[in-house]
C-alpha cells in the first residue's frame, strides 16, 4: 500500500536575507506562534519590525502592538532602515498599536472567576484586533511587560496567558511574542509557559568574545519545519538585518 501523502505546508517568507533560508520549508510555517527571545540589544524589535515591513510592503496586513514604546517611537525606528512605514499605516497595509498593560489586565483579571473561559477569550479579541482588520501577522512587543504587571497574579496570569495563545491560534495569523531574557538565556521566558506553549523559538544572542560583541541567531524549536540546528551570524546594517546561514558562531 502507498503512503498517504503529506499535504505541503504553507509557510511565511519573512523576506529577512538569509533567514529563511534556515528552514527546509523555506520559511515560518503560517498560523505558528513564535517566540523572539533575547537580551537587550540583540534585536529582537528590529527583527519583528522588519517582517512586518517585508510583508506590508506586499500588501500583506500587519499588526504591531507594543506595550513599552510609543506609536512615534516604533515608527521613526523603522524610518531610519528606510522604510516606508508611513505609507503602509496609511494602505492600511500595518497598523500599530500602543497598549498599556495595566489596563489590559484591569479588563481581564477583574473578569476571572466569574464567568467561563469563553468570555474571556471574547474580552481578548477588541483589545487586540480591531474589528475589519485580518492580519497575516501579529507581533507583540512584549510579552515580559505584561508578567511585570502580574507579579502578584501568577494563576491569573497562566489563564490569560492559554487564552491569549488560543485566541493567537484562532485568527491564523502568524504571530511573534518578544520576551526578554539573558544574553545567553538557558530559559526563554519570564515563566516557563510560554515557550511550552509556543510553536517555535527564535534566539538573538549578543555574545562577547574580547573586546567586541557579535550578533547571533538560533532557530531552536519551530512546530511543522526541520530547520539547522546551529547558531548562525547576522548583522544589523542600514537597511536592516541580514543572517548568514554558513557562518557558524560558537558560544561558551
């Protein structure tokens, strides 16, 4: 008897030199939720950016929300790669939204317990999605502003936390949740949860050998894709990040 044939998988092109080329599929499978884990400085809001910039400027819709930087900040950020981030918000092609947390978890958490999982979940989607808006792809920036706010709520937290991955799941956007950790994290969030939960890993290291620092990246765990499994090169140039998939760094 003939094998079933497996159905081809769909996947995302971030358009980012050189990284897509890290997967055997060519790209991000769609519909993944992926973590960008990394230290501060390595990249990881430059890396999202630049997706959503690549993707928009195909008219794919985008949507950045941010809970640490103002709207004016994300956007002259990305003006200084040169792009046109302007004329996306204004395609409707991106959109970018800045959130605080303390509200969101005011709207949530007063909520817990009195009522099933569902509403929940039904309180998620005007926050984060506006209705009339599909994106393709969502980033959020970032997932540890949120925890800092939920310190003294660890249970509230994991609730909100499985529904927001449900809801993630629910749209079949691409989405990117940037934690903040170590230079060189053994752990690649705050709590643990989330990269249990999460499809994929993405590292940005920002590693000291003597007197200078190099920027590394590292696929560590993407659901539906083989990818290499080595830490690779990339730089951070005027137009933005280019990764270099044959030259291996090596971290202690």
């Amino acid at each position: 008897m003939e094998e079933p044939r497996k159905a081809p998988i769909e996947v995302l092109k971030t358009g980012i030199p050189g990284f897509d080329e890290l997967f055997y599929t060519g790209g991000i499978p769609k519909g993944n939720i992926v973590i960008v884990a990394g230290g501060a400085g390595t990249g990881k809001s430059t890396f999202c950016r630049q997706i959503c910039n690549n993707l928009a400027s195909q008219g794919k819709k985008c949507m950045y929300v941010s809970f640490e930087e103002s709207v004016s900040k994300i956007e002259k950020s990305m003006l200084s790669f040169g792009w046109d981030v302007k004329r996306y918000e204004r395609e409707g092609t991106l959109l970018i939204q800045k959130m605080d947390p303390l509200d969101i978890l005011r709207m949530k958490f007063g909520s817990l317990g009195s009522g099933p999982a569902t509403e929940i979940t039904a309180k998620v989607e005007p926050l984060v999605i506006p209705k009339g808006f599909n994106p393709e792809v969502i980033v959020v920036d970032s997932l540890t502003a949120v925890i800092a706010t939920t310190i003294s709520k660890e249970k509230n937290y994991r609730l909100y936390l499985h529904q927001l991955f449900n809801f993630f799941e629910e749209t079949g956007a691409t989405s990117f949740l940037i934690t903040e950790t170590e230079q060189v994290p053994t752990r690649y969030s705050t709590t643990g949860i989330e990269e249990f939960l999460a499809d994929g890993i993405i590292v940005l290291y920002n590693v000291k050998k003597g007197n200078v620092r190099e920027n590394a990246l590292e696929v560590l765990k993407m659901r539906y894709a083989k990818h290499q499994k080595r830490i690779v090169h990339f730089e951070i140039t005027d137009n933005g990040i280019v990764v270099h998939p044959d030259r291996q760094v090596f971290i202690d």
